[in-house]
C-alpha cells in the first residue's frame, strides 16, 4: 500500500459507524484499495499518477467494471488523505458520494464526529 492508502486505513480499520472495511479487497480482475461490502463500495486513493497517460482511462474502466457489477466506487485524491483522514472520510461516506450508506447505516446522512474510535 502507498503511504496516503496506509495512513487512511489506519482510519477504516476503526470501523467508521461499525462499517467493516476491507483493504486491497479483489473485486472480478481488479483490486480494489479498500472495499465495504455491506455498502458495496469501493474506495480509491488517487495520486498525481492517475492524472497522466492512460491511468485516466483505466480508472474509467475499472470504475466502469465495479459498476456493472453492482459496486459504487469513490476516488479519493492522496493529498486530501494526507492533509484531512477524517473529512476524507466525511467524503467517502457521504449521501453524495455514497447514497445507500446514508440512507440505510449512517446517523444524519454522515458525519465524522460520530465515527468509533477503538
């Protein structure tokens, strides 16, 4: 794992509103950085990487995939994982982000402050 996907699962593995995260989770021929399967919900830690080239249209693809298997995915920049956790967090858990998490496991639609600690 990168440095930004090691500092956010030190997050995830509290388990954010008792939701269990899975990290380098195998998702058909991909990998996802971090999947919730109660959500169906795959998390990418992006970084300056995946803005050149082909990784864009990789990650379309592989985003494409999870889709049409049923998995929401979110991408997450690294450098808002490194400056924040917890609003990145606020982020990946949010009804915009994550509609079916809001809806059916999360207090008010999201919000870090409620997150267990421990």
């Amino acid at each position: 794992m990168t440095p930004p996907e090691v500092h956010l699962w030190q997050h995830l593995r509290l388990r954010p509103y008792g939701l269990k995260f899975r990290r380098q989770h195998p998702i058909g021929r991909y990998v996802a950085d971090f999947y919730c399967h109660p959500l169906k919900l795959a998390v990418e830690v992006d970084g300056e990487t995946h803005a050149h080239g082909t990784q864009p249209e990789r990650d379309m693809n592989r985003d494409r995939f999870f889709a049409e298997t049923g998995v929401a995915t979110v991408r997450i920049s690294a450098r808002d994982v490194l400056a924040d956790p917890a609003a990145a967090i606020d982020a990946i858990l949010s009804d915009e982000n994550a509609p079916s998490a809001a809806s059916r496991h999360l207090p008010h639609g999201g919000g870090y402050a409620a997150v267990k600690r421990g």
